[in-house]
C-alpha cells in the first residue's frame, strides 16, 4: 500500500502525471485488495478507461459478484456506454442482494434510450418484489411524468409520499403539485405545494405561479415578494408580479415593481413594456412611450410593444411618429405586411399621396384575400384619382363580400 498512497500524496500535490506513473508501475505487482483500490481511485480521478480495465478482470474471475457488476455498470454509463451497463445489470438474478438496484439502474438506463415501455416493466417488476418501497413508486411516477401521463404519475407519487417526504433530495409534494397543476387541478396543485418546505427559488417560483393559476392572487404576492428578498436577481418574477399588482387594481405597486427590475436587468424587454403600459395607464404618457421605445430598441420584433405605440399614436393622430417608428423598425429588418399597411395609413392621412400608393402596393400581396384591407385600399384609390384601379379592387372585394350592397352601388357608381 505505500506505494499506493504515495500516489495519493502525489495527486493531492498536484503532481498528476507522477502520480498515476507510480500507480502504472506498481499495478502488475498488486494484490487484488489494492488492485481494487487503484480502481477506486482512477475512478475519482477520472481515469475511467483504466478503472475498467481492471474491474473487467475482477468480473473474468469473480463473475457473480454483484457490487463488481453494479461498479463496472456505472463506469460503463459514465463512459456513454449504455448497452453495456444494460448487459451487465440484467446478470443480476432475483435472488441476488442487489436485483433491486440492478431493476432501478437499468430501468433508468432503458429510459434514456427512449424505451419507455421496457422501463416501465422494470420498475413494476422491483415493486412486485418490494411492494412499499417509496423510491421505486417515485420513479414509476417519474417516469409516467416525463412522458406526459399526469394523472398516471399522481398514484405512484402519493405511495410514495406515504412513505417519504423526501427522496433523492426532492420533496415528494413538489411533484404532485406539478402532476395536478398539469392536469388543471390547480386548487389541489396548492395544497401540495403549501405543504414543501425547502425554499429552492425554483421551487417557489411555481408555488406563486400556480397560486395565481388558482386564484389565489394573495398568496402569489406574498410568495414571490419573498423570493425576490432572498434572490433580487431571479429577473422573471418582476413582469409577472407586476401583472399580478396590475390584476389586482394595485398600478402604483405593479409600476413600482416592474422599475425596481429593470435596475437588476436592463435588457429585459418584457419589463420595459410593462414599465410602459403602466405609467401610460397612470397617465404619464411620456414615460410610457419612452420605455415601450425602449423596449422595441432591445427587440424591434416584440410585436405587442410597436402595437402598444401604434395605436396610442394613431389615437393621437399622431402619424409622423407612426411613420418614424414603422421606418425604424423596417429599416432593421423587421418585414411584416401589416406595417406596409399601416405606413399606407399614416401617409395617407398626411397627404403623401404617392408614398401611401408604394405601401399599399406592397401591403396588397399579403392582403387581397382581406376584405378591410380591400374596402380601405379602394377607397384611397378614388381619393387619389385612380378610379379604374379602384373599381378593379371594389370587384375583388365583392368576390368575398357579395352582400355588400353600399360597396356595390359605389362601384356602380364610379363606373357610371
């Protein structure tokens, strides 16, 4: 063994290459104890391949030993070497020590090749042998949970949930408040989740989430308030606690909060609407307009934001800002025919005649199944004196609408 822990002395002086060079050289003078010791230590060291090397001879001479097979399954998973674990564990018999562990591990390892099914019968195979045993239910309901099957998964967990609050770390409850919200029982969903008691950020996030899906608005603010207080960076609780303030009637607080997370995350553009929406709401306009720009300048595809700022703008007949705002957007690349159509407006109503034709043309390819875009496109054509075109589009639109009997008589009309 000296030599043995004078590689162990060398590594933890960080003499890494010495160190597995006197292990190399000693290891065809060891006995199988410090063999297995070698193996124990290139596992921790990473030296997987190595470690394999030697548990293989191990298994060449002892081939029924479990925790050999059980070692050897694990470097293989650890290697990606699945198939092999696979192999290795099915070599366990039910009368074997560790058949439960082998079902479980193996169980596992059919699931992440995808073979639900064949996971599935594993697991009900070491329930059949330990009936009550909380982590195998667990991992049913696992299993039925990552495959979508909800309500499948809300029995094993609640056996489980007998037995133990907590298994690999995860409180049971936790995933029952999952399987419910899942499957739209959000009232029973908080109850699950009133009962956990580790306050993972996460964890807390979707207690107030689905306190909020339930109606429970109250609870939802006192949840997140405080997970703002022990994490003020957790930056997707601000929009959503100040739409919750805002669904409350309280504006001031939902303002408040969505400012107070743009000073941890100035590039939120989520925050920057409602930072917008709410002091436009409160009356200041200015504020508003300036934090939806601000929003679009981040993301000049965030489509709520530039509709927020058209039709305020529009209400206000302000039309050069629509005009400045579309170009803008236009000019960075955003493509989408409604702007062309909304430009044709605003030049419209300023007079530009000729630039209103070019969007309108443009709008019209995405358009001509529209029956509003049709009616408002034909009458800016009479305005702008181009009666044939007009009458050719007022046809089209009657293709849709032929009970339209005002277009219908217009069109009469301009070709009279």
């Amino acid at each position: 063994m000296e030599e043995i822990q004078k590689a162990v002395h060398q590594m933890e002086e960080n003499q890494t290459e010495a160190a597995l060079q006197t292990l190399q050289e000693y290891l065809p003078e060891a006995d199988e104890e410090e063999k297995f010791t070698i193996a124990e230590l290139y596992m921790q060291w990473g030296m997987l391949e190595e470690a394999k090397m030697i548990l293989k001879e191990f298994l060449q001479q002892y081939p029924k030993e479990q925790e050999i097979i059980v070692m050897l399954a694990e470097l293989h998973v650890d290697l990606e070497e699945d198939m092999e674990a696979i192999d290795l564990l099915n070599k366990i018999e039910p009368e074997d020590e560790m058949y439960l562990q082998a079902l479980m591990q193996v169980a596992d390892l059919y699931q992440t090749q995808g073979l639900f099914e064949v996971a599935e019968s594993k697991l009900l195979t070491a329930k059949y042998y330990d009936p009550n045993e909380p982590v195998i239910d667990f991992a049913l309901g696992e299993l039925a949970f990552s495959n979508g099957e909800y309500n499948k998964s809300i029995p094993f967990y609640e056996n489980a949930l007998e037995h133990s609050r907590v298994i690999g770390d995860i409180e049971v409850a936790t995933r029952l408040g999952e399987a419910h919200a899942a499957t739209g029982g959000f009232e029973t969903a908080l109850e699950y989740f009133q009962e956990v008691e580790e306050e993972n950020p996460d964890v807390q996030f979707r207690y107030g989430f689905i306190a909020n899906k339930a109606g429970r608005n109250d609870i939802t603010i006192q949840v997140w308030e405080d997970l703002l207080k022990k994490d003020p960076y957790y930056q997707s609780v601000y929009p959503l606690l100040a739409r919750v303030y805002e669904e409350e009637g309280m504006a001031q607080e939902a303002l408040e909060k969505a400012r107070e997370g743009l000073k941890k995350d100035e590039f939120n553009k989520d925050l920057y609407y409602m930072a917008g929406f709410l002091a436009h709401k409160q009356g200041d306009k200015e504020a508003g307009y300036q934090a939806m720009k601000e929003a679009v300048s981040l993301d000049p595809g965030y489509k709520e934001a530039v509709l927020f700022l058209l039709e305020n703008y529009k209400q206000e007949e302000n039309y050069d800002n629509v005009i400045g705002l579309l170009e803008d957007i236009q000019n960075m690349g955003e493509v989408d025919p409604l702007y062309d159509w909304e430009l044709a407006q605003a030049h419209r109503e300023e007079e530009n005649f000729e630039k209103a034709s070019d969007y309108y043309e443009n709008a019209y390819t995405s358009f001509k199944e529209d029956t509003e875009f049709l009616e408002d496109y034909g009458y800016f054509l009479v305005e702008d004196g181009q009666n044939e075109k007009a009458a050719s589009v007022f046809k089209e639109y009657l293709t849709f609408e032929p009970s339209n009997t005002e277009i219908e008589e217009f069109l009469e009309r301009l070709e009279a």
